[in-house]
C-alpha cells in the first residue's frame, strides 16, 4: 500500500480545518495570565497567556481591541474569549481572541482605577490647580442632557436661591459613544466664547455605565483645562467619576451642585439686615457722641464770650511771663554768686598777692622758673619779678642751704 504524501500548506489547512469544526476550540474562555504584550502600530494586540504549566500564544486584532475599555499589561490576570485555531503560515495554533476581561474585576472599574492613576500621576488632580468658586456668579452653564430631570432640578433650585443670576443651558448627550465628545466640546465651548463664569458638568444618577461619559480622559483634560471654574455633579451621592476628582468642586448631586453654585438669597437677606441693624446702631452711636461734642462745644467760654475767654488767655499769658521772669533773675542770682564765689578763690590764689607780701619770682632767660638751688649756676643771668615790676641779675655765688 502506497502512503500518501501532502504538503506542509495541506496538513497545516487539514489541522485548521479540524479545529475550526470542534465547538469547544470555537467559543473557548481561557484563564491566565499577560506577558510579552505587544501593541503594533496598526492596532493588533499580541500577547501569550500563562500559568504554571503551559502557554498559548494569542492575537486580538484592531476590530475587537476597539472595544476594550481597560489598556493590557505584563502580569494581568485575565479571562480570553475567542476561538483557537492554526495560523498555516507558521504552522502554530494560537488564540484569535474577541474579547478580554481582568478576572476577578470589571472591566469598568479597572478602565476606572488606571485612568484615574495616569491622570493622577500627571497632577491633574491636585488641589493646587483648583479654582475658587465665584461667590456672585453673574451667569452659570450647565452642560448636560436637556431632557433628564436633573436639569429641571437645578433651574429650580438655582431661581430660588439666587434669582439675579442668568443660566445657560448647554444641550448634550450624556451617555453613549457619542457623549464624552460632545461634553468635552461644550467645556471647550463655554470657555472659548466667556459664556459663563460657573460651569456645572453633569448628569443624574444611573449605572456606571450610564455615568461612563464623565469617566472619559478627553472628559477629564476639558475640565482641567477650562479657565471657567468647574463643579462636577454626576449621579448620586455614592457615585463617584474622574470627573469629580479632576473638576474645581465636587458636588453629591446635581442639586447639591445648584446649593453650592449660588448664595441662598434668604440667608444674604438675613446678613444683609443683620448689617443694616449693626450700621444704624453705630451711626446712631457716632451721632450721640457727635451731639455731645458739641453741647459741650457750644458750652465753652469762648464761643459764649470771645472777649472774655482773650481777656482770660491774656492773664494767663502774663502770669507766665512774670513766672519767667522771676525763675530767670533767681538762675541769674544763683550763677553770679557762684561766679563771684570762683573769683574771690581764683584771686587768693593768684601770685601776684604773694608778691604784694614781699617774695619775688625767679626765673633763668629761657623762662624757666628756678624752684631749686640746683637749677642756678655762678654766672647765670635770671629775671626776679617783684609786685611793681622786674629786673635782671647775675648770680655771683651759689650756696646751698643745710637744714
């Protein structure tokens, strides 16, 4: 018997074949874990799922990775849908994957929880970068469905609490693919043409799918862009979006948004009394001091009597002239008797009264005055001044006197 022989194309067709007519290899769900992921320019995922015995080698190609709402990464652990069959070319079977889940998690919420750290990490989300609210927003946007219930809420409430305040409706979808456009749009919008100087950003409640609009990146970088301070009000208390981290203020519903947009006219009416009160009481108080004053002017004597209060400053004035006077003639008395205390001192010590005695002053030529018997020589001219007058000598012996 004659074996057949085939080709490298035929057994690789035939196996393909094979598999592509087993329904367990047609709709398989496979479980393990990401690596070797690699995106390629033309927006096919390759990647190989593992555990601790094996691996299989898979493929998504553009059409089905459109449709994921989370970005693969080294280490994920994941549920793959799809169906397992041969590439001929290489003669490998691998996994033609339609759809991929993190296992555990939704995928959602893992979308949620990476956007969130990118954005994160980019400080879109810091408080330094926050703007104040207008206290008196002269016009507020807000940028949401025109046929859902929460806009009729904050109309309503917005005209009740601050009625002066203008609002302007920007008509959008909320939900759906086309909802993060035209949302983004509308924040670009607003801030482009100075609409408003409030935006709120928002919708009611709904499940997060009905809420993932506000949890859109291009969502996330209008808010973060707008000049326009942004409050974001979407859903329910509980709900919580990327919107609300990235927006200026964050408000549980978009009637709690409405409550935080505007000042409740009835409690600026109280504090507006309450001042009123607080300024008449003081200009009341300042009016009575003011009067007081003048009774008190009115009662002076040189209003009553101008001549009389002259008359008054005028003696006054001459008693503290006399005072001057008296205190300057005593300092005067005071200084000449010192004075006269320093001469009679100054003149007992003076030479000249010792001369006016009978003694005489000695002095050698050059001035010096001779105080010793040492400081004269036999020979030596010297000048003796008397009370009436001088004259000059020679010294003829010198003779040192023995005690």
């Amino acid at each position: 018997m004659t074996q057949q022989v085939i080709t490298v194309t035929q057994i690789n067709e035939y196996i393909r074949a094979m598999m592509d007519a087993d329904r367990l290899l047609n709709n398989v769900a496979i479980k393990g874990e990401i690596s070797n992921y690699k995106l390629y320019p033309s927006g096919h995922h390759y990647f190989t799922i593992k555990d601790e015995g094996g691996a299989l080698r898979c493929v998504m190609f553009k059409s089905n990775a459109q449709r994921l709402r989370f970005r693969p990464e080294n280490g994920m652990k994941v549920i793959a849908i799809g169906k397992i069959s041969v590439f001929p070319r290489d003669g490998a079977y691998q996994l033609y994957c339609t759809g991929l889940t993190i296992d555990g998690v939704g995928d959602l919420y893992a979308a949620f929880e990476q956007l969130k750290a990118k954005l994160q990490a980019e400080g879109l989300f810091d408080s330094a970068h926050k703007k104040a609210l207008p206290v008196f927003p002269g016009t507020i946007g807000i940028i949401t469905s025109p046929a859902g219930a929460a806009v009729h809420d904050m109309l309503r409430i917005l005209n009740k609490r601050y009625p002066p305040s203008r609002v302007r409706l920007l008509p959008v979808r909320v939900q759906g693919a086309e909802a993060p456009a035209e949302i983004a749009g509308a924040i670009r919008y607003a801030n482009y043409y100075r609409l408003a100087d409030l935006l709120i950003v928002g919708r009611g409640g709904g499940s997060i799918e009905d809420l993932w609009a506000f949890n859109d990146e291009q969502v996330a970088r209008a808010i973060y862009a707008s000049d326009i301070p942004v409050i974001s009000a979407v859903g329910h208390e509980p709900d919580v979006t990327i919107s609300d981290f990235v927006a200026d203020l964050r408000a549980a519903t978009p009637s709690n948004a409405a409550e935080l947009a505007v000042p409740d006219r009835d409690v600026l009416r109280q504090t507006l009394d309450g001042n009123f009160a607080t300024m008449v009481t003081a200009m009341s108080r300042q009016i009575g001091n003011c009067r007081k004053h003048l009774q008190m002017l009115s009662e002076c004597a040189a209003l009553q009597s101008p001549e009389g209060y002259l008359q008054q400053r005028r003696k006054s004035l001459e008693l503290l002239r006399n005072r001057l006077l008296s205190s300057q003639n005593h300092l005067l008395g005071q200084k000449n008797q010192r004075y006269i205390g320093l001469t009679a001192k100054l003149d007992a010590m003076s030479p000249l009264k010792v001369l006016s005695r009978g003694y005489a002053l000695t002095q050698r030529e050059d001035g010096v005055l001779i105080r010793e018997i040492a400081h004269v020589h036999c020979g030596d001219r010297v000048c003796i001044t008397l009370a009436d007058g001088r004259f000059k000598a020679t010294v003829e012996e010198v003779k040192e006197q023995t005690l």
